[in-house]
C-alpha cells in the first residue's frame, strides 16, 4: 500500500505577472484574459534562488524527515523538463549531500513533463513494495526554476511558477494518505513539437477536458470510489477556466475542487498537487476518513489521476 507520510512546501515571494507580462509575450488584452478569465493574477518567483536551494527549502520544513534519514532508501526527483544539467551535475547531487541522503538510491523522473509528480509517488511505492525492509521510505522532490523563455509560461494557458513540495512516501498501509488508485495515459501525437502548433494547439484543447474525465473515472474505477464521494480534488493550478469546462462534464460542484492557490502560485511544474494537499491540510480542508483525488497533465501529453484517503 502506497502512502503519503508526509507532505510540505515552500512557496515564494509572489511577483504580479502584470509586471512582466511583456517578458512573456502576452499583449495587454491577452494580460486582462489571463486575469479575469484564468484566474491568474501573481506567480511565486525567486529569482535569487537555484533548483537545489528551492528544493531544500521545502525539504527543510518536512519535519517527519528528521531522525528518519537512514531509512530514507530512495530520492526521486519528478521534473517536467529533463535535467539541464548532465548527471552528476544535476540537483540530486547537492541535495542528498546536504541532507546525509548519499547512501539513498537517488533519479529523475521526467517522462510524463508536468504529470511526473504522480508517476514519481506510484514509482517510489512499487520500489518500496519490493524492498526487504518495511521501514524503508522514499523521499519525493518537486517543483524546478522557470529559468528559461521557453519555461516561464505555457502560451495560452498558464504562467509557470517556483514552488517546490518534498514528501515522504512508505509501504505502510496505516500512513496518513493512502494511495487507491492510479491511471495515466499518454497522446503521443501531441509529442512531436516543444511547442505546439496552432493546428496541434486546437485539437489538444478538445481533447484537453476529454482525457482529464478518462483518467478522473479509471482512477475512480481502481480505487472502488464514486465522484460523489470525493472530499475535495487536488489539481495542477494551470487557470481556472479549464476546470469550469471539466467540473460542467463530470458534474463536479466547482467549490469542491481547491483552487484557492491559483492567483497567487501561477503553475509550479510537477509541484501542484502536492503544493495543495499541503495547504488543503493546513486550512482543514481534509479531514480523517475523507478521499480526494490528485490530477495532472503533461504536455506531451500525459493525463493522470491518482485517489487518496486521508
């Protein structure tokens, strides 16, 4: 049984996105959209900080950490975009240095871009399945800097943002929350362009809220649980227009979804879902018993869902 022990986040200093709006190419029409129609208003930015200084600031609030790294058996790193780095000069190697973690087996995930996050959790629980010892635990990493012009915004759809989530993951059936069900499926037509064309562009948007409901119901299927019994569901916070349209096609009541970070944190790469069960948590939006669900998409394109108890 794959289960979420622990969970924190660090988020950063939030820049108004109408500050740099012209940096990413959006007109002053296409800057109002963003704000009234997506939802978008700041994004959390550092631009002082690296990768492995904003993955460590999260890392260092994960207090169930402390006193538990010899257990810790693997790091895995879930990044939207490959390492830019070549190995051993990615984030990994700073991290584990810092945080005593060199005897861990330590990788990147990256095959399904911003949809990594959930892989990564489902990765780290069949690596701890099969571990000998059942205190193992698996350190996940989340989140990467949005360094480049090609990085800092998804044209049309979101700004990318720089907060990080770090969490524990065990074999343990009685953690604080338990894995389900999962599904994922990836388009691969939509994989042949960096960025997508118009043409590309227009059919992924009509199959955008499509593939999100297949893999809502399979995940739902796996984990023995209707929509109607959903607490709460953790998305990536691209904008908040695309969830209306989904919300419409399953018959989810919009307020059960918990969008209130996407004004302020802008789309923080694989991070989102995390990010969110992170502050749903804090501000008892969940509460012992309940189920959610974690959603995700990749360009790419990988659409992936994954059911929780908390």
């Amino acid at each position: 049984m794959t289960s979420i022990v622990a969970v924190s986040s660090c988020l950063p200093d939030t820049i108004p996105i109408a500050r740099f709006h012209r940096e990413l190419g959006l007109t002053d029409v296409q800057l109002r959209r963003y704000q009234r129609f997506y939802g978008l208003s700041d994004v959390c930015r550092d631009p002082q900080a690296d990768e492995t200084r904003l993955l460590l600031r999260a890392v260092a609030k994960l207090a169930e950490l402390r006193g538990q790294e010899e257990r810790v058996r693997y790091v895995l790193q879930a990044r939207t975009m490959p390492a830019p780095l070549p190995y051993p000069l990615t984030s990994l190697g700073p991290v584990q240095d810092e945080l005593g973690l060199r005897h861990a087996t330590a990788f990147v995930v990256s095959q399904h871009a911003c949809a990594s996050g959930l892989l990564a959790v489902d990765l780290a629980g069949t690596l701890l399945a099969a571990d000998p010892d059942p205190d193992a635990l698996a350190l996940v990493l989340t989140g990467e800097k949005a360094g480049t012009g090609h990085n800092q915004s998804i044209p049309d759809v979101t700004v990318m943002g720089e907060g990080t989530a770090a969490l524990l993951v065990s074999a343990d059936r009685t953690g604080r929350n338990r894995m389900l069900g999962y599904a994922a499926r990836t388009h691969s037509r939509f994989g042949t362009e960096f960025i997508m064309g118009a043409e590309a562009a227009a059919d992924f948007q009509d199959r955008y809220g499509p593939g999100l409901c297949e893999v809502i119901a399979a995940a739902l299927e796996e984990a023995g649980c209707t929509l109607d019994e959903l607490a709460l569901v953790l998305p990536h916070n691209v904008n908040r227009l695309s969830w209306i349209g989904v919300c419409r096609t399953l018959g989810l009541p919009l307020e059960r979804v918990f969008l209130d970070l996407v004004p302020h944190t802008g789309h923080c790469f694989c991070a989102d879902p995390f990010i969110n069960l992170q502050r749903a948590t804090e501000v008892g939006r969940l509460r012992p018993g309940d189920r959610y669900l974690m959603t995700s998409v990749g360009l790419g394109a990988t659409f992936a869902a994954m059911v929780f108890e908390h």
